[in-house]
C-alpha cells in the first residue's frame, strides 16, 4: 500500500533528522527554565547554558571558577607573565571587554555574533540594572544578575551559579570555603579593640599617593582582616583611587603599607618624603599577590577569600597563624583548578 | 600693579603655603623650626626631625616645584602668545602636552618607576613638538599658520596614539595610573628632582625674559621685525625651543596643569602692560605665586588631595572670562 | 660697526624677481637718497611691495643687486641697516595692546640692541619724535585704540626713532582720512626737507604730484617712467596705468594737477 510506504519512509526521514540533532546540538538544547536570581528577577534561560559571557570582570572571574568552558570571552586580556598559571581553557579565550569600570567597553554586536545563550552581569553599587537589562534585551540574550558587593556574597554567589550550570557539588563546596575562612578570620579578628587594630595604609599607583576609603568597597579586606585602613571615608566613586598627601599619611600614622605597585617599595625607602611615614621607618611595605588574579582587589574577587587570611596572618600573627603556603595550594587548587609547586608559590609571592 | 611688588606676593605666599597642611602644625611650631634652625630654640630632636621633614622634606619641595612649574608655564605662556601673536595660545600649541601625556603613559605601561614617567614624558613631549615642525616644513617654509597646523596635528596624532595605549593598558592599575597622570599632581616630587630640574627652568625662564624685546618686536610682525634689525627666525626658533623645554620638563614633573599658560600672561598683561621685557618676569611671579596657591587650596581644602589640575581650571576659567571682558576691546 | 654715511642712498639694480614660473619684477633699477621724495605708482599687482621688499633685505633677487651706500646691502647685518633704513608698513592692528609710546620706544631697538634697556636718553628722543609729530596726546593710549592715521603717524614716529635717514613707506595714506592725508603729506616734505630720504608707494598720483620730488612708475614688472613729476605724469600714461582717463593741467600756480573725465568723456577718452 503506497501510503503505508511513504508513511514508513517519513518515519524514517524523521528519525534520521532527530537522530542528526541530537548529534550536532547540545543535550537539552532549546530546553528551558526559569530561574529567580540574584537581584530577584525571575527569568527564563537555558536548561543547560553553553556558551556564557560575564559582562563585568567579577562576574567573569567568578564564572573562571565555575565553568571555565563555558565562556565565550574574557573582559581583558590576561596577564602575559603568568600564563602557567591559567586555565588552558580560558588562555586562548578572546577579549571581549565589559560594561564596568574603566578600559574596554564591550562592543554588543560582538557579544552577538558570538552568539551567547546567557549573559551574567554584575548587580554593582554604580551599575545601572535597567541600562544593563535594555542592551542585552537588543541582542535577545536572556541576563542574570550576580550580586557581589562582599566577600560574603561571593559564597552566595557560587551556590547561584552551580544551580545554573548543574554543578551543585563543587560549587557548594567553593561557598564553603570562603564562608569558612571569613568565619575563622573574622572570629580571630572579631575582638580586637578599635585602638588596637593595625593601621594600614594602602598605596596604589606608581607614585604611592592614590588610595581608597575604609568604606569603599575596594578596600574591604583590609577591614574583614581586622586592619584600620587609615582612610576613614565613603566611597565617592565606582573607580577610586582617590588622591592622598604624604603629608597626610605622615599624619595618620600607618604601621603597615600595602602596596600594589612594586615600584613604590623602592620609591619609599628612597625618598626623604616618605622617611617618617611609620611604615616606611620600620620597612613594613608588602607588596600584594596578584598572579594570576589580585588577591585583594582590581578586580574583586573570591581571591580575597585567600586575601583576608593571608592578612590578617600578616596583622595578627599569633592571633591568626597560618601555613600560606599549604592554604595557597589548596584554594589555587579548588578554586583556579591549577597544583602550583614551591617554585609557583615563591614566584607569586614575591 | 608694579612688578616690584611681584616678588613681595611670591615670598608672602611660599610662606602661607609652608605653614599650610594636612598635618597638624600650629604656627607655633613653624616658629619654633625657624628658631631651632638658627639655633635660638632647643627642641627635641625627635620633634625637630619631624618638622624638617614635613617643613623642609615634604612641603618645601611641593612648594618649590609648584612655583618653578607654575612660573615655566606661565612664562612659556606668554612667549608662545609673543611669537604667534596670538593671545589665545598656550604652551600646548605645539602639541608638547600630547606628546608628554603620550610618553607619561608609555612610562606607565612598560615600567611603573616613577622617575621612568618623568623622563619619557619629557621626551615625548620634545618629540611631539619636533614632529610638529617637521609637519610644518612639510607644507614648505615653516610659518605662524604651517607651525600651529603643524602642532595641532602632531598634538593630535600623539593624542591618539596616547588612546591606544590607554586601550593596551591593564584597566585594573595602569589606566587609573594613567588617568591620575593626566590631572597632574605634585605630590611626588622631592627635592632630588628639583636639582635635576630646577636649574634648567630658571636658565630658560631667564633666557626668555632677556628675549623680551625681540618678542615685542616679533609681536608686530616678521617684517617689522627684521627692519628693526631683529633676526627673525633665530629668534622665533630660539624662543620656541626653549619654550617648549621649560614647559615639557614641568609637565614631566607634574602631569597635566591646564589655563596657567593661558590665563597668567593675561593677569599680567592686565596688570603690568604687554611689554615682553616686564610682562615675562611678571608671569613668572605671578604664575608661581598662583600654582603654590592652586596647590595649596588642593592639599588642604578637603581630606582627599583635588588634583591640581582641576583646581587650575575651575580657577582659571572664571579669571579668564574677567580677563577677556577687560581685554576684549584691544582685539576689535 | 660701521657709521652711517652722510649722504645715504638706497638702491637696486637690474632686480629680477619671480614667484613661481611668475615673473614679478624684470630688470627693475631703482634708487633714492637723502634729500629726495621719490613716489612710486603702479596698479595693485605691479609689483611695488615686492620690488620693497627686495629694497628692504626681505626678500633676496633672482639676478640683480640691491646696495646701501655704495656697497652690497647683504655685506650688512639687520642692525646696520635698521640704522640707515626704516620701513613704515600699513598702519596695522597689533594684537597685544602696547602703548603709542611703547610702539615707538621699539624704534631704538637698532640702537640700543635687543639685550640693554632703553635708557633716559632714549626716552627723550622717542618723547622729542612724538611731539614733533603731534602726537603727544597719544603717548599713553594702547595703539590698538587710535584711529588708522593716529597708528600711521606712530609708525612714522617709530621709524623717526630709529634714526635712520632713508625711509621707506607702503601706502602711507591708504585707509586716512582727508586731514590725515594731508597732515602726512606735510610731515613727509619737513622729513625731506630735513635731509631725510622718503620711498613712498601710493594709489594718489595727486599726492605724488604734491610733494614727491621724483615719481617712479612701475608697470608690469618694469620701470616705465622715472623722472620728475611734469615729466612722469601725463594722461597717456594715467590712461594706461589704471585704465581710465584724466586729463592733466597745470594749475595758476605753476602745480600740475589730475581731474578725472567723467561722463560722456569717459567713454570717449576710454575708446
């Protein structure tokens, strides 16, 4: 019967094209859920999202933890010196820029032809979520918000993020960590006196004299590690480093600098501005890790989970005493899924 | 205003802005160092240590090389106005400032070191106003209009090239580094420094006042000049190399100090008359006079440091607005 | 330094000139000295600034030779021929605005050379030169505020100031009003009389004809005319020079005199 025939040769062809999507997309493609993140939106996205972009480089430094494969780009280019360090999956990612701070802007035709299905922002202080949503409604790329103004919300943040991505176990795992170490740093740390605490200051740029505020986000593991950074102010803008006098820091007396330019180590003890800076005088300046992410800062990130131990190790050594060596291989390990050597750990501890 | 008196208000202010800081000092104490120097007073040593390091060691430079700056600009200022004759121009006519906000921030990429900025934005700024000139004979003889055609486009072309490498820098710490550049501090000069620098911006301000009267000459055109027995051309090259050396080593300094070139020679102007001989020296006072007072209003107006170079221009512009409503007539 | 001769005289000989493939001046030859008002006509474009400039040093000639009292102007330095020579432009706006007598205090700048301040003495003559030339009112107003034949009379004051005897004016009168043009022309025959010498280019063969004791005419690159004004000045030549006619006749009292032919005698005379 002829029709019989072709109805068989229809199933066929059917099957034979089911058969071949199943080969070239993804399992659960066009699979969808909604989901309510973390500013509270309810959203649907992918079941099972491939091809991700971090819109800002928190959010894209977090999702280097996570789901490293799944990134379609980074925000800027790494840095060129401690490519051992890195991911292989992320070293050849293209630079894609961002929608926060300062440096590359992202272009979002790029973003498109890249073809994203899910696109995770950063829920910042100074960035507009409307403005954020708008663009990337152009592009038709659903958009989830990560909230990490704290180091505490970057626990919650891990949970989130293994529930999108299906990896509950090992983000969980991530979340635990950082809300451990905050708990031990901060029960080491928590009754310390006022006066008591450590006055830091923090340099930045090459001449040592830009800094942040106490209360900017920027600087806040000095302040988890039981540290008095001695720039009492709010914050006033998204980037910082607001500018400082010698003067000033002669004035307010900082038994400790950290700096983030290795240059300024030299300046300072070379110079009559800074020889009655109390720091200077007792040739306490200490030069931050950064390989292959800041560990404090520039940009923000679950590095400062390892940051505040390390300084408030460096504050209050009987207080908080700790092999930083062994904690660096075990959070390089979880969260930067790299085994660095001796030789690795000196090199970013220089 | 007599330029006899320039020098009073020069003193008066150094003298305000040494006993002025974020650190605590009463005049008492300022008094008490004076004395401890010449041996009047006995004051414990940690505590004199401690004054001649904020008076002598912190603010005395930042002092000195807002007035060395502020009088190189100003003097560069009304050369350049001089010689193109044109009261609108600043020392950046030719594009000195691209080139040095250019090599402040190739410093910024390749070493971070502090003494590497100030050099390779000196050189770049020397540069930058060399291809200026290049630019200009290109178009055949150099002449006003081919030179200030010459400077924007060079000014322009390093401009760019200073996006690009804002573009390569890292955003985390090079681009704030080299933003903050660009709104110029003075901060981190120390007296080191000014040995290096100080001897070579008097030698040209001075060079530039003694050029006076060649300017004013110049200042009514090439032919004129030269049936005044003025050699022209040495003397506009001359005035415009030294110029552009005076005004590239205070921006090396201290990065971008914007409207002192410009609004300082008409201050001057106004108050002692367009004669180069006196209106250079009278710039230079007053410039000084004015950048240690912009400097101190930064340092110690509010807790974080303003950059100097946003105190100058909301300074500046408002003086020039007042200047160009008295001036305006002379330019009908 | 070499002094100044007792009796200057500027000129230029066989002066070739060409901008381009242009050719401005061709074979010009030249000259004036003390004692002598020599007017030199020509329409716009004959080539009277350059052949000026070329007089002046400004520019250099292609073939020819300029020479300053007797020798080779080039075997001066600018400042010895700013002692001998001065050149009145245009009046001219400047753009900073120095006073009357700081524009003229500039002429001792040959003198007193570019590094000494001017002295007293100084002082006194730049004030001697501005009274002679009624000026004195003037003495502290910025020059960018005087009326154009107030700047003329400053400039003319300035090269009085340099203490140069030959002078040569561009179109002193251009731009003056009727009382200024005469008041220029009468401090032009005192500065003559006086032993000055005066090269003056001018659009008003009436005011060449008044006080000039030469008119030269420069036409298409060459001297066409050079020789007293009865001589120079005829209306062929006023014909041919600007391309309109007038009719030249000697007045009562011996002056020759330009009046234009308007009307029907234009066309005629033009035909």
């Amino acid at each position: 019967m002829p029709s019989t025939r072709l109805f068989a040769r229809n199933r066929f062809l059917c099957a034979l094209l089911a058969l071949l999507a199943l080969a070239t997309a993804p399992a659960r493609a066009g699979e969808t859920r909604e989901i309510t993140d973390m500013a509270g939106r309810k959203i649907v996205i992918p079941a099972d999202p491939r091809r991700v972009f971090g819109a800002a480089p928190p959010v894209a430094v977090t999702l280097y933890a996570i789901a490293p494969e799944r990134l379609i780009g980074i925000n800027v280019p790494l840095r060129g010196d401690e490519k051992s360090l890195y991911r292989k999956e992320a070293v050849d990612l293209p630079v894609l820029g961002s929608n926060a701070g300062m440096g590359r802007q992202l272009n979002l035709e790029e973003i498109a032809a890249m073809r994203p299905d899910l696109v995770i922002a950063w829920l910042g202080f100074y960035q507009e979520k409307g403005q954020v949503e708008a663009s990337f409604a152009k592009i038709n790329v659903p958009v989830i918000f990560l909230k990490l103004d704290t180091l505490d919300d970057y626990a919650d943040a891990f949970a989130f993020l293994g529930r999108v991505f299906g990896r509950e176990a090992q983000a969980n795992e991530m979340a635990a960590y950082i809300r451990d170490a905050l708990a031990r740093v901060r029960k080491a740390t928590a009754d310390i006196p006022p006066a008591e605490r450590l006055r830091v200051y923090y340099a930045e740029s090459p001449d040592g004299l830009a800094t942040d505020c106490d209360k900017s986000f920027h600087t806040e593991p000095i302040l988890i590690a039981g540290g008095d950074n001695i720039y009492h102010c709010e914050q006033t803008s998204h980037v910082g480093m607001e500018k400082i006098s010698v003067e000033q820091i002669v004035a307010l007396k900082p038994s400790l600098i950290l700096t983030q330019n290795k240059g300024f180590i030299a300046l300072a003890k070379g110079s009559a501005l800074w020889r009655n800076v109390e720091a200077v005088k007792n040739g306490r300046i200490v030069d931050v890790p950064h390989a292959p992410f800041n560990w404090l800062d520039r940009p923000p990130s679950y590095m400062r989970a390892l940051g505040v131990q390390w300084l408030a190790n460096l504050f209050y050594p009987a207080r908080f005493p700790l092999d930083v060596k062994a904690e660096t291989k075990k959070f390089y390990r979880l969260f930067l899924g790299v085994d660095i050597s001796d030789a690795d750990f000196s090199r970013i501890m220089e | 205003m007599r330029l006899a008196l320039l020098p009073f208000l020069l003193l008066a202010v150094v003298l305000v802005a040494l006993s002025v800081g974020r650190y605590p000092l009463a005049p008492s104490d300022i008094l008490g160092f004076l004395g401890a120097c010449l041996g009047l007073v006995d004051l414990p040593p940690e505590r004199f240590d401690l004054l001649r390091n904020l008076i002598v060691e912190i603010r005395l430079p930042r002092v000195l090389a807002a007035g060395l700056i502020g009088a190189s600009l100003s003097a560069s200022g009304a050369s350049f106005q001089a010689v193109f004759r044109n009261p609108l121009v600043s020392p950046g006519i030719l594009g000195v400032l691209g080139g040095a906000g250019f090599g402040a921030a190739l410093g910024i990429l390749y070493s971070g070191d502090f003494l590497t900025i100030q050099i390779s934005a000196f050189a770049m700024g020397l540069v930058a106003v060399g291809v200026g000139v290049l630019i200009a004979n290109l178009f055949g003889a150099a002449s006003m209009v081919t030179l200030v055609l010459g400077g924007m486009i060079s000014g322009a072309l390093f401009a760019s090239a200073l996006s690009l490498v804002k573009y390569a820098a890292d955003p985390y710490d090079q681009l704030p580094a080299i933003v903050y550049w660009m709104m110029g501090s003075l901060g981190a000069v120390d007296l080191k420094q000014l040995k290096g620098a100080a001897p070579a911006i008097l030698i040209g301000v001075g060079a530039l006042t003694l050029a006076g009267r060649a300017l004013d000459a110049l200042s009514m055109g090439d032919d004129e000049a030269r049936s005044l027995g003025v050699p022209v051309q040495a003397t506009r090259y001359g005035v415009i190399a030294t110029a552009t050396l005076v005004s590239s080593l205070s921006v090396s300094l201290a990065g971008m100090i914007g409207w002192v070139g410009l609004v300082v020679p008409h201050v001057a102007r106004l108050a002692i008359g367009p004669t180069n001989s006196k209106l250079l020296p009278a710039s230079a006072l007053l410039g000084a006079s004015f950048l240690i007072a912009a400097d101190s209003v930064a340092r110690n107006i509010t807790r974080a440091e303003i950059p100097i170079g946003v105190v100058t221009e909301l300074l500046g512009i408002p003086v020039f607005v007042l200047v160009l409503g008295r001036a305006r007539r002379a330019w009908a | 330094m070499r002094e100044p001769s007792p009796r200057p005289r500027l000129e230029g000989l066989d002066l070739h000139f060409s901008r381009g493939k242009r050719s401005v001046l061709e074979g010009v030859t030249l000259g004036f000295g003390a004692g002598e008002i020599l007017a030199l006509l020509g329409a716009n474009g004959a080539g009277k600034s350059t052949l000026f400039r070329l007089l002046l040093g400004f520019l250099s000639a292609k073939r020819g030779e300029v020479r300053l009292d007797g020798a080779p102007l080039s075997s001066f330095s600018r400042r010895e021929i700013a002692r001998r020579v001065a050149y009145v432009p245009q009046g001219h706006v400047t753009p900073f605005p120095y006073t009357v007598r700081e524009v003229v205090m500039l002429g001792r700048l040959p003198e007193t050379g570019l590094l000494r301040a001017p002295r007293a003495q100084d002082r006194e003559i730049v004030e001697g030169i501005i009274a002679r030339l009624g000026i004195e009112r003037l003495i502290d107003r910025p020059y960018t505020e005087i009326s154009g034949g107030e700047r003329q009379l400053t400039l003319i004051a300035r090269a009085l100031a340099q203490g140069a005897r030959l002078l040569v004016m561009d179109e002193p009168a251009t731009g003056l009003d009727y009382g200024y043009q005469l008041r220029l022309m009468r401090h032009l025959s005192d500065l003559c009389a006086e032993g000055h010498g005066v090269l003056v280019s001018t659009h008003h063969p009436e005011h060449a004809m008044q006080i000039a004791t030469r008119i030269a005419i420069l036409h298409e690159g060459r001297i066409e005319a050079d020789g007293p004004p009865q001589a120079v000045v005829t209306a062929e030549r006023m014909r041919r020079l600007y391309g309109v006619a007038v009719e030249v006749f000697d007045d009562p009292f011996g002056a020759r005199r330009l009046a234009p032919v308007v009307g029907r005698a234009t066309s005629e005379a033009d035909r």
